[in-house]
C-alpha cells in the first residue's frame, strides 16, 4: 500500500460538513440574539422597581407605665405684661 492509496481519515473529520458548520453558527447568532433580549428584560426590571426616599416609618404600640399619685400639687402663675 502506498502512501496515496491510504485513506485520508484525519482530513475528513478536521472540518465539519457544511450543515453542521451552518447549523453552529444559528445556534450562536440565536443564542447571542437571546443573551441580548435577556439583558433587555433585565435593565427594565432594575429600572422599575421603586425608588426609595430615605424616609422610615415605624409604627409601634407602646404600653403605659405605672405612675403613683403626685405626693402634692403645686401650681404655679406666670403673669407677663404685653409692650
């Protein structure tokens, strides 16, 4: 057997046949097109969601202490005079 007469196995299966090679590159161009649309979705998510205005409302139900009777009352007068 001589060196023309072997088959070329390697030749063969180095370069995919044309419909794989144009199948791969609409596989990439889809999924680049999807990667695109999701990044898309994505940036209008973060843009719609609510602002936040720095300002915390806190509500909370306190309970009164136990007071005792005032041991004696005072009362006090001011009187002021207008100029």
């Amino acid at each position: 057997m001589s060196v023309s007469e072997r088959p070329r196995r390697g030749r063969a299966r180095a370069s995919p046949p044309r419909k794989r090679r144009v199948l791969r590159t609409a596989l990439v161009i889809i999924g680049a097109v999807l990667a695109f649309l999701f990044g898309i979705a994505f940036a209008r998510t973060v843009d719609d969601r609510p602002k936040s205005s720095g300002a915390v409302t806190r509500v909370r139900t306190l309970t009164p202490l136990p007071q005792s009777a005032p041991a004696s009352t005072v009362t006090v007068t001011v009187t002021s005079t207008s100029p």
